[in-house]
C-alpha cells in the first residue's frame, strides 16, 4: 500500500478557482439568465407598527415592472422558516398586518431589471400606525412591555425552570456571582443571500439555486411549503462566499421569491445587498447570562446556577431556542461539577430575529463559565490555571454523561493547557505583569486563559457518501474517481480532504479524483454542514464507501490473480499484488475491465462529539485611553485525529479573527425605537488584516471512538475559545485597580469607564420572569442533552 497521505498539510484543490475568479455563484447564475426577473423587497422602516394600507398601484405602472406582490396578493405560506420554537408566533414571508423589526418586507416588486425594481420599490405607500419598540430583551420580560404578540400574553416565546435551584449552592462556602452580556453579532458572510428560483425548467416542476449550507433541506423545506413531492424540487448551490450558521434554512425572502416565480411562471432572482443583510439576516448570540458558582476554599466546585435570558428577537425561530438547548447543555463545560442548575427563558423583541452565528449557543455558555472562572480565582486569590486544574474533569472518567445530560466522547482537558502554557511562557508573562504594576506603567499587561468544550454534529445521525471508479481511458492507466457527499462546502475545503480519505485507501492519484455536492439532482440525500459535522460525518461516509470500493477491487483482482483475497493487497505502485510474490501484479485497469466501481452509503454516527482546547491571550490596554492592543494569542485546538493540517490550522485563523472581533469589535446595536444603528459596514466593526496580528494555532490529537476516522469538529472551536479568553485577559490587566468585570465587547470606552469606575459589582437581581416559568421534568431532555 502506498503511504498514508493523510496527516500531511496538502494544498486546497479548491483554491485556483477561488482566486482566479473561475468559480461560479448565484450572483453570476443571474447575470447570465437575461430572461431571469428581479425581485427587490419593500422593507419596513419601523420596528414595530400596524400597517393600515399598501398602495402598489404606482409602481406597478412603473417602466420595466411585471408585478408587484404583497400578502394579500401572492400565494404564500402562512408561516415559513427552519424551527418555529412557539407555534403561536408564525412569521409569514411578507409581513400581514403588522411589523415587528426594521427591515421586514412588507411587499416584492418584480421588474425585467434590478434597477428598475429597486426604483419601482420606492414607489410603493405604505401607511403604518407605530407602537412602541420594544428593544432590550429584559425589558421586553416587564409585565407592562409592548407586546409583539397582544394575543399570547407576553413576549415570553418560551422557557423552562428546575426545580429546587437551591440545591445548586448548598453547602458552598464562596460563591461568585456575575451578570454577563454576550452581545449580538451579525453573520457578515462574504457573499450575502441570493436565490434563483426557476419554475420552467424541463426536468424539474421548480429549481433552485440558492447559497445555502444545507441544498437538501432547503429542498425539503420547499417542498413542504408549496406542496411539491421532493423529486420535483431541485436544488444547486454553487460556490458560497461564506455562511457561518446564517445559511443553515429557508428565510421569508426566500419563500417570497419561490412564490414570486411560481405566481409569475417565470425564473425569479434576488440578491441581497450588504445593507440588506445587516439588518435582515439572522443575527446570533445575544444572552444576557445570570451565573453563580459555587465553591470551597480550597477551589473546588461544588455547583453552578444559571439564569439566561436570549434575545430571540422578531418571531421566534432557530436562535432564540439556542438558550435553551446548546448553551444548556455546555453549561458546565469541561468542569465536575456535581450540581448544575439551570434556567432559560427566550424574549422576543422588535429587532432582526436571531439565529446562528459560528458556535450557536456554544461559545455564549464557554464565555459565561470562563469569566465566573476568573471572577472566582480572584476571590480565592489563588492562581487561574491552578483553579482550572483542581476542577478539571478527570481524562480516566470518559465517556461520560454531565449533569445536564451531555454525553461526552473523550476528552483530556489539561493536555492543550499545559501546550498553550508552554508556548506562552506563562510565569515569565506573569513576571513582566507584575513588573508593569510595580512601575505604575499607564499601559497594563493582561493575560487571559479559556479551557473550553464543544459540541459537533450535534446528536450525531447519518450522512450519505459515495465513491466511483471509472474505467481507465488514459495512457498512463490510471482510473478516474468521483465522489460524492450529502455536505455542502463553503469554504471549509471538502473536495481536498475527501479526496484525500479516496487516495490514502485506494492509491489512487489525488489529482485523479474529482468532488461533487450540492446539487440534489445528482446528490440523493445529505444533511448539508452545520454544526462542524461535515469531516466526522460526511469524511466518514466517503472513507467506508472507499473501503467498500478497495474490497470489491480486491476480490476482482484476487479471481485475476487466482488468489485469496485475504492475500491479496494494494503495493507501493498502486497496483493489486498477492503478498510475498511480488511478481504476481495485476493493474486497476486490468481490474475495471469489468466495469466502473461504485460503492454509495449511509453512514451512522451514533451522537455527538465534543472537541476541546485551551488559548491564552496577551493584550496590553492603555489605562488612559481604554485601548485594548493583543500581543499575543495561542490556540491549541483538540478536534480529535488530524486529516489535513493546513486546513484545521485555516479554520482555527478564521475562528480566531472571529472571537476576537467578537471581545473587542463588533456588536449590534439598536436605538431606543429599534432602528439599527450598525447597518452599514462603516458602524459594525469587523476587522481586517491591520486590525489583527499574528495568531499561534497548533493542536492536539484525542481521536474519539464516534466514528471511523477519530476525528471532531474544527470549524467553530477556535472562536468557542478565543473571545473568553481576550475578555479575561482585558479584565486581568485592570484586576489591580480593582476592576472586576467588564461586558462584551471591550472597546475602549468600556475600558475606559471601568477603569475609572474601579471595583463595581457585576452583580444584580435577575428578573423575577423566571419564577414563572413551566419546571423541567425529565421527559423534556434527550439523549444529547437538549432541550
């Protein structure tokens, strides 16, 4: 057999076409179809109104316009949407009666050209008669808030309580106490949304082209919608310019313009635009987190009480479930803790509606624990990585089940924190910390740790993969390999790391082999990627097809040989030799001169797995100014067995740029009436490469028993640790000066306040909503802890 090609830094096959500008996305499908219509949305300025009329009357008379659709004119589901988390509070593709954030659509105006659509659009009256904006999740709990839905008696979209939460501090001799804001981000993808819904192709009653993160839900999700069987839907996405979690359904826009095309019996596109985007794609996290730990003296955890309050936003759809679920079920992260108690309740308020941002209610629970964390050590006065260490959860004790019902996989928790101690230098870094201090520099060294677990493909499941060998019909008698898998690629390199699982079982050259996706025409099934699921699933689909292929092209190759297919094996040359005769040979194309190869499977993963890690932040902030300047950032990342370094290392630079703008960049703001107030990229700070600086990402390897390969999820991981991380760094800085807390993002004018506000309790009185919340029972946790 020739030598294992996996474990080696192999470069992205995907990359030529990316750079070169060959690659092809739904914004170029459209430019291509001159007879393809445009659709632009009429979007509500206010956050929360009754709309009394709509007079579409001009535009509709307007050059180039084919119609003009609002609710009450096109036929459309009365609810659309990937998960309805309260029945009672259906979000319609155009709004009905009434607007719950600015932005909405309200109606669709279609025209031959997108100018002439975006200028019709304007055209259309709208009259609204304003109500109260209801914009902080806290406020929107009050007993006297502006209800978004009059009827269900509260903006409570949902939310359970435990029972007896006292037993959570009982017998705890020091207990911390912190209220936290893990504040809303927009997703930003490179390429926003765009669709092309055609209703007049040939082969199928509707085709879509769509980027998307998951072609054969949204296919399902269309098809449930409309009324079409699933063989009548096709579904394409081509290259995605990035989707982070945002891409992951079916949104209003989105089923607007399906019925838009179906109304018209016309192909139909929209592609949004950046401001667009800002303000209607869903935005993630948005937790205000209530945490008390209980402790010894000595250190040792002795229970954790939570209360969190999501921000689902307008609706409540798939982010306002995350409390409820994912943040739930990582509470403890990688701690014993014996006691875990736990409250979450999701607030519906007059802004964009939340969804998934990379983590997904994941990094909201690390960034909660880490801090508490923190704010403990300090109170103990004993040493951050010491308190870690005493509470960490033993490696013997894997799998295990957590107190709120996680199953973990295998983990060893201190083995990326003493890597990322070793790299930093962590006592010299505390020398020069306290020498800082000692000088009364202006300018502080902070140094901040995370220890962090997560959750990938989460419940674990099945995904579809397929390997086909072609006939050889080249002079070097080498074969040909197509393979195929039910994920979906934006950016995270599948067509490498598959075809490199191919090539190590086969021996097959790697520019032989040729990846397909994403199109439900030619892929019959699949769960698309989200979740960090695409290796552990999909690359385990693709490895036991392989395997399937080798076995068949080895018992071939045996009745050729005239030999026992237990002797018979692949050689150094990539040909089917008979062990010890090395004379006895025969070749892949004396093998497929029967026929192509094909082996295409469903592969199972029985749950979840949970990669872990540890980073260490350095920053050094101006007491003066407030400004926050990294120094340093190590990532040592534990996604189970390593395919391809390159590209684990690229996903942990893309997560890092991430949680680190997230600790001290970005942030969605609203003002009191609900209008955004960071619409534009000139108000939301995303960095760019000046504002970064060179991150350390190295990993470890605990390769989990869940499936063939060893291997995790990377994808999000590296953002899950960084932003905890650069927050207890900033706070470390100021700890001197009595500073105890300081809520997310650390931008220089909280810097600034805290320093001069010095020692603040970060502690108040949760609302009293969560009295009245329906008690969990046991019947309402699964097997992987969700809720």
């Amino acid at each position: 057999m020739p030598g294992s090609i996996l474990g080696t830094a192999v470069r992205r096959v995907e990359d030529p076409d990316l750079i070169t500008g060959a690659t092809t996305y739904v914004g170029n499908l459209v430019a291509a179809r001159p007879d393809a219509l445009h659709a632009v949305f009429v979007r509500s300025p206010l956050a929360h109104a009754l709309i009394t009329g709509i007079d579409t009357a001009e535009a509709e008379a307007a050059e180039d316009v084919v119609a003009v659709f609002t609710a009450a004119t096109l036929d459309l589901p009365a609810h659309h949407g990937l998960v309805a988390l309260n029945e009672h509070t259906p979000r319609p593709p155009l709004a009905i009666d009434r607007v719950r954030f600015v932005g909405e659509a309200v109606a669709v105006v279609v025209a031959r050209t997108r100018a002439a659509a975006v200028d019709a659009a304007e055209l259309v009256e709208v009259d609204y008669d304003p109500l109260p904006a209801v914009v902080d999740p806290e406020a929107a709990l009050a007993p006297d808030a502006e209800l978004q839905f009059p009827e269900l008696g509260s903006n409570v979209a949902a939310g359970l309580r435990v029972e007896d939460p006292e037993a959570a501090l009982a017998g705890a001799e020091v207990v911390v106490r912190a209220r936290m804001v893990n504040q809303r981000l927009a997703v930003v993808p490179m390429e926003g949304n765009a669709i092309l819904a055609d209703p007049t192709t040939a082969d199928f009653p509707l085709t879509v082209h769509v980027s998307t993160q998951m072609p054969h839900l949204f296919r399902t999700l269309a098809g449930r919608l409309f009324g079409y069987e699933q063989d009548d839907v096709r579904v394409v996405a081509p290259h995605v310019g990035g989707g982070f979690g945002g891409k992951a359904g079916l949104i209003a826009e989105h089923t607007a313009t399906i019925g838009a095309a179906r109304a018209l019996g016309a192909p139909v596109a929209w592609v949004e635009t950046r401001s667009e985007n800002l303000q209607s794609m869903p935005h993630g996290r948005g937790q205000i987190a209530y945490y008390e730990l209980g402790l010894t003296r000595e250190g040792r955890m002795t229970g954790l009480r939570c209360r969190v309050i999501g921000d689902s936003g307008a609706y409540a759809g798939f982010g306002g479930a995350l409390p409820l679920n994912q943040t739930y079920m990582m509470a403890p992260g990688v701690y014993d803790i014996p006691v875990v108690r736990y409250d979450a309740v999701s607030a519906m308020t007059t802004t964009t509606p939340m969804g998934a941002v990379r983590g997904a209610g994941r990094p909201e629970a690390a960034a909660h624990l880490e801090r508490l964390v923190d704010l403990a050590a300090v109170e103990l006065g004993i040493d951050p990585v010491e308190l870690r260490r005493r509470n960490l959860l033993d490696p013997a004790a894997f799998p295990l089940v957590t107190p709120v019902g996680a199953q973990y996989d295998v983990g060893d928790y201190d083995l990326p924190l003493r890597e990322a101690l070793r790299l930093g230098d962590y006592e010299k870094l505390r020398e020069e910390q306290a020498a800082r201090r000692e000088a009364d520099d202006p300018v502080q060294l902070g140094i901040g740790l995370a220890v962090y677990v997560e959750i990938t493909a989460g419940g674990g499941g099945s995904e579809y993969g397929s390997v086909r060998v072609h006939s050889v019909d080249n002079a070097a008698g080498t074969p040909s390999v197509t393979v195929q898998a039910g994920t979906s690629a934006h950016g995270q390199g599948h067509a490498t790391s598959f075809a490199m699982l191919v090539s190590d079982r086969l021996g097959i050259p790697f520019e032989n082999i040729r990846y397909e996706q994403s199109d439900t025409a030619s892929v019959p099934r699949g769960g698309g990627t989200g979740g960090s699921r695409s290796l552990q699933m999909g690359g385990s689909a693709v490895r036991v097809a392989a395997d399937d292929v080798r076995e068949q092209a080895v018992r071939r190759a045996a009745a050729l040989l005239e030999a026992n297919p237990s002797d018979v094996e692949l050689t150094e040359d990539g040909a089917f030799g008979v062990a010890g005769v090395p004379s006895a040979t025969v070749s892949w194309a004396q093998v497929l001169e029967e026929g192509e190869l094909f082996a295409g499977l469903d592969e199972k993963q029985a749950g979840a797995t949970f990669p872990f890690g540890a980073h260490l932040s350095v920053v050094e902030v101006d007491t003066l100014t407030g400004r926050v300047t990294p120094r340093s950032h190590i990532a040592v990342d534990d996604c189970g067995r390593v395919l391809n370094p390159l590209l684990v290392e690229g996903q942990q630079h893309g997560g890092l740029a991430q949680g680190i703008a997230q600790a001290l960049f970005e942030e969605v703001v609203f003002d009191a009436d609900g209008n955004p107030t960071t619409g534009t990229l000139a108000d939301y700070h995303i960095p760019t490469a000046a504002d970064l600086f060179p991150f350390e990402a190295v990993t470890t390897e605990t390769p989990t028993h869940m499936n063939v390969l060893g291997a995790k999820g990377i994808g999000e991981s590296a953002t899950i640790g960084s932003t905890p991380a650069v927050q207890n760094a900033v706070v470390d800085a100021l700890a001197h000066l009595g500073v105890r807390h300081i809520d997310l993002p650390c931008t220089p004018e909280r810097v600034w306040r805290a320093v001069q506000a010095g020692a603040v309790d970060p502690w108040r009185e949760p609302p009293a909503v969560f009295e009245d919340l329906p008690v969990r029972g046991a019947d309402t946790k699964d097997e992987s802890g969700a809720i």
